[in-house]
C-alpha cells in the first residue's frame, strides 16, 4: 500500500497529517512502583496485590529505587533531559479499579525531559522524532465486566505496576512514521532492558492522537510553535500493535477529512480502536472529560537524586541500535538497510557480531540476514532458538573464504546443518563435498564435456557468452565440486576463447 507522506488528497484540495503518540511503557520491575507486591504478568485474579495497591487507610507508598533507575536509563536512550529533581502528583479521579481514588502520576515536574529519537522508514530515510517528556506512574487495576451477567469483578493485580509514559512531540506526519516510530520505542527500551516490549500482555501500548490541517499550517506551526494553526485532534487510546498504530492513522486521518470538508467540526475527544473492523469511535467526548485535580502527592517526598548517579547509570548504557546500525555499516561494510536490519535486535545484532568478526563482513550479513533469518523465518523460531550456532555459521563461513568449498555447495552444507545438524567440516569431508581445485581432475571433466558437445564447441567459438553453459555442464561433472575459477580459466584455455 502507498500512503501520502506528507500530504492527504481531499475532495476539496490538499490536508496534512499531523500525529503524537504518548506510549506507555511497563517497568521491567520485579516489584510495583510504590509497594513490594510482584508486578509479573499472568498470576491468578488479585494474587498480587498489596495492601498499598489495595489502597487500605493508614497505607504509604514507597518509591522503588530500581524503577527511578529504568526510568532515567530509558531517558538516556532517549537523549533526553534527565530532570534530577521531580515530583509526583495524584491525578483525581473514581473508577472501580482505582481503590485509591487516585493515580500518583507526575504531571508539572517529570523525571525525564526534552530528547529525541531517530526513526528509519522503508524507503531508507532517516526522520528525527521530537520527545516532550517521560514520566513515571502507576497503572490501575482491571474491570472484569463478561464473567457474570449482572456482575462486575475487579482484578487489582496490575493496580501499582510501573509505568513510563513516553510523550513525544507532533512530529509525525503518516501513518509510516507514526508505526515505525512505535517500533523504534520499542527497539530501544528492549535494548536497554527497561522494559520487555510484550504487546500482547500489553507491556507497551499507545495513545494515538491524530489532527488534520490544510496543506501549509504544520509549518507555521512548526515556525511560531502556536499549536492553533494545527486541526482539532483525537486520542485513540491503547492501541497495542505496531500495525493497528498505522490503521488508526490511516482511519482517523481520513474520517477527519471527510467530516471537514462535509462543513462539520472535529470534536476534542477520546476514542477506542476495534481491531475487527479496523475502525475507531467515539468513547468520551470533551464535555465529559475529567477534571483531573492534579496537586502534589504529600505522601511522597519530591524525587531527588545526585547527577553523579544519572552519570553512573550512563556509564553502563549499552550500545543503541542507532549506534550500532553506524558501526556495522563502517566496520562490516553493510548497506544502511542491512545495517539496520541487523542492529534492529540486540540478540540478532549480537549473532551477527560473532558470525562476522575475523569474516568478511557482507558475506557474514547476507548468510546470516538471507539464509539464516529466512529460514528461522519460515520456522517462526526466533535468534535464540536457531538450530545452527553462530560458531556453526562463521565455520561454514570460513570452509568458503578459505575456498574449501563454493558459496553453491554451501547452501548444500547449510540444509544438511539445518536438518542434521553437525560442525560444517565434519560434513564436508563426511559428504565428500571438498571443492575440486586438483587443475587434473578438472581437466578430465572439461575434456569429457568438450568431446560429448561438438556443436557447442562451435558456437561458443563465435559467440563467447556461451562458454557459461559449458561451466555449468563440468560442475554438473564434478557434482558441483570443482573450483569455478579454475573450470573457466581451463575452459577458456582449451576452447580458445579470451
Ligand atoms: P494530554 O495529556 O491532554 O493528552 P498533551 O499535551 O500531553 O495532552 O499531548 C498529548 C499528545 O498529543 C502529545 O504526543 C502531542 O504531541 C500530541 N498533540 C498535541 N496536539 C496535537 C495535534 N494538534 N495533532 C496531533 N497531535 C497532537
Ligand atoms: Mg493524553
């Protein structure tokens, strides 16, 4: 599918698109933000609740150094501001998963400021995406409402757990940049270790919100700042895929356009993805949105910390993917979209690194981005599950390098690894599949082709191109054995062909 990148074509002239998303990230935390109760995911209904997170009177929150510490390690991935001074706020409101009555949040002041982030899209450009923010919060419990027919059940198991909200600043403009910014998150809070990325249990998940503007107003915008030269804009809440990101966008872009141009007004409000039918409604308008009440929590002391511990902390970041999509691309000779392929993953990125070093680095890439990840691919296995070994890989590797055997016999090589398993020298010389650089045997062969093809032998003498179809009849001899190099130029000297 293409989509307009920058601009939407109406019925009545051009829109733009102009999109920023506030993610929620979970902590990778044993425990919640503000209790010892375990924060892991799949425990039975309310096994994992405290009497912090159960909200019972005379209870008082405890902050986890732990999650202060994902959060500013997220924050440095982010190359964003690390705000050494924060406070946490409660944000008002009833719901029955909330037994608190509140949400500690942090609203004026956050833990983490100003950064940015780099997104790549398909056709290879690179976009630089605008963070307002990160800050910490708790999550709320769960309304259970289709167990009984007149019954509603509350699971507080996910009442308490760390959250990051990441809010990032209206720099998207399709849904291509909104997806692969979602996916760019989620490489690096991977990559840090500060959260696990699961979409499914719902580890991370997004708030969409998508304006449209007449074609010309994002860059006033962009000029003054004066957020009145951009559209209305709505908020689809939890949307928990990469894809269903790009859907709501591509939905909400083009429902906005229509409701415009038919002379209607786009309302400020909340609305819900259903990803059956791939469309977004309405789920609160702004007339009954909250008053939130924010004010400072004062059961919680305002977060202060050294900036030596911020600088501690980023003494032991690892490698970011950006980092090392530049690294491979100089030191392995990899094109940007290898490169980026293969950096997208620390686990990949790691396989890479051990099959590659001491290599040829864009023969390791193709083996390992073409062969190996098709076929992990087609097995749905990931990195981690691979049937051949990054030792396995870099010897068949080396067997071709060093001219053992030819990049076709090892493909041969890399099935039987695959199906049987086994060192790649231990097959070779098992199969008999050393390459034949004997310049005698391969004579026998190309005589034996010469003699049988007289009519070939012709043609090839006027029309030079031919003399492949000879190369691939003496491979076909030698059982695809024979050193290529060596069969042309003997080919060549025998035909008398330059
Ligand atoms: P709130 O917390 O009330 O939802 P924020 O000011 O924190 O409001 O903004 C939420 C998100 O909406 C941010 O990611 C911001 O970039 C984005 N945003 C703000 N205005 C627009 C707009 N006109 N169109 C698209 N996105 C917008
Ligand atoms: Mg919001």
């Amino acid at each position: 599918m293409t989509e307009p990148r920058k601009y939407l074509q109406g019925e009545t002239g051009e829109w733009e698109v102009v999109i920023g998303l506030e993610v929620h990230a979970q902590v990778a935390s044993k425990a919640k933000l503000f209790s010892g109760a375990s924060a892991e995911y799949g425990a039975g209904p309310n096994e994992n609740v405290s009497l912090v997170d159960a909200a019972m009177p005379g209870m008082l929150p405890v902050i986890n150094k732990f999650c202060v510490e994902q959060a500013i390690r997220t924050g440095l991935g982010l190359n964003a501001q690390i705000n050494t001074w924060s406070r946490f706020d409660r944000k008002n409101y009833f719901y029955p998963d909330l037994p608190q009555g509140y949400q500690i949040s942090q609203y004026k002041d956050p833990i983490v400021g100003e950064g940015e982030i780099e997104i790549e899209l398909d056709d290879g450009e690179t976009l630089t995406i605008g963070i307002e923010r990160l800050h910490l919060e708790q999550d709320a419990g769960k309304s259970i409402h289709d167990l009984a027919p007149s019954e509603s059940y509350v699971d507080l198991n996910r009442s308490g757990v760390a959250l990051m909200e990441i809010v990032s600043k209206p720099d998207m403009r399709s849904a291509a940049e909104a997806s692969a910014y979602f996916d760019k998150l989620r490489t690096i809070v991977r990559y840090l270790g500060t959260c696990d990325g699961n979409m499914e249990q719902g580890s991370m998940r997004a708030d969409v919100n998508v304006s449209v503007c007449r074609a010309g107003n994002y860059a006033k915008f962009k000029e003054t700042g004066d957020f009145s030269h951009l559209g209305t804009r709505t908020e689809t809440k939890n949307v928990n895929s990469i894809r269903y990101v790009r859907q709501v966008v591509d939905y909400e872009a083009r429902r906005q356009v229509q409701v415009l141009e038919a002379g209607g007004e786009i309302d400020q409000e909340t609305r819900l993805f259903d990803v059956k039918t791939g469309e977004t409604r309405t789920m609160r308008s702004k007339e009954d949105a909250h008053d939130y009440r924010y004010f400072p929590d004062p059961d919680l002391l305002p977060l202060e910390f050294e900036q030596a511990w911020v600088e501690e902390i980023r003494g032991t970041m690892p490698e970011l993917p950006d980092e090392k999509k530049r690294r491979f691309a100089a030191d392995y000779g990899l094109s940007p979209y290898d490169a980026a392929v293969l950096a997208s993953d620390r686990e990949k990125a790691d396989f890479f690194e051990s099959v590659a070093k001491g290599r040829d680095g864009k023969l390791a890439a193709n083996w390992v981005t073409t062969e190996l990840f098709g076929v992990l691919n087609k097995m749905d296995k990931e990195i981690g599950e691979s049937p051949i070994s990054a030792g396995q890989l870099g010897g068949l590797i080396d067997l071709i390098q060093d001219k053992t055997i030819s990049g076709k016999i090892a493909k041969t090589v890399f099935e039987i690894m695959l199906e049987k398993g086994g060192e790649p020298a231990d097959i070779v010389e098992r199969e008999g599949l050393k390459q034949v650089t004997d310049t005698g045997a391969i004579e026998a062969a190309v005589d034996k082709v010469i003699a049988a093809n007289p009519a070939q032998v012709e043609k090839v003498k006027e029309k030079p191109k031919t003399l492949g179809w000879f190369v691939g009849q003496v491979m076909k001899e030698t059982g695809g054995k024979a050193n290529p190099q060596a069969v042309n130029e003997i080919l060549r000297a025998k035909l008398g062909v330059e």
